[in-house]
C-alpha cells in the first residue's frame, strides 16, 4: 500500500513540474506601430524613390504604401510597396520612421 501511495504521490508532483516554464527579457518597446519606438543603433540606408505601380485591383479604395526599411535581427530588411486597403474609413497610413536613435513603425490612423 506504502508503495503504491509513493507512485501515486511520485506521478502526480512530477506531473506539476512537467509544466512549460519560461522568462524572457526584452530590451525597449516593440514597434507594433502607433507611435512608440525601440533603440535601433544605426539608422536604416535611404529609401528609394520610385513612382508607385499601376492600381491593379477592379475596386477603388486602395492606397499605395511606399516600401519602407525595417529593423530585422541585428540589420535592416526591405519593405516593398504595395497597395493595401485601409482598415476602416477616414484612415491614413503614417510611414515608419526613424528618429533619435530609435525606430517607430508605421500605422494607420484619422
């Protein structure tokens, strides 16, 4: 019975430690977009400047987003443009940003 009691005890409290367990650390503020900003080192290289394409979509109310740089492990990935539909009526896309040593992504807003 004493044996039986001990496996029992052993399953359930090795069960409550089988539990994932995780801590991570982050360093600034995620750029998920209106407005806030993180530490970006060097600034991103110069955005091109090229007409946008033509609209190829059958419906209107689509705006051209201009390609952008964004901050990708430790270097800047290209952003091409496109053309995205605003999320809700009256909304305006605000290009990404970078500005005193910290990068602000872009978002839409009134």
């Amino acid at each position: 019975m004493k044996t039986k009691l001990l496996a029992l005890l052993l399953l359930a409290g090795s069960s409550a430690f089988a539990a994932h367990f995780s801590v991570g650390v982050g360093i600034g503020v995620p750029a998920y977009g209106y407005g806030y900003g993180y530490y970006a080192a060097p600034p991103p290289p110069p955005v091109a400047a090229y007409a946008p394409p033509a609209y190829p979509y059958a419906t209107p109310g689509y705006t051209w987003i201009n390609g952008y740089w964004y901050p990708y492990g430790g270097h800047y990935a290209w952003r091409g443009g496109y053309w995205a539909r605003p999320p809700y009526a009256g909304a305006r896309w605000y290009a990404p940003r970078y500005y005193g040593g910290r990068y602000y992504g872009g978002y839409w807003r009134r």
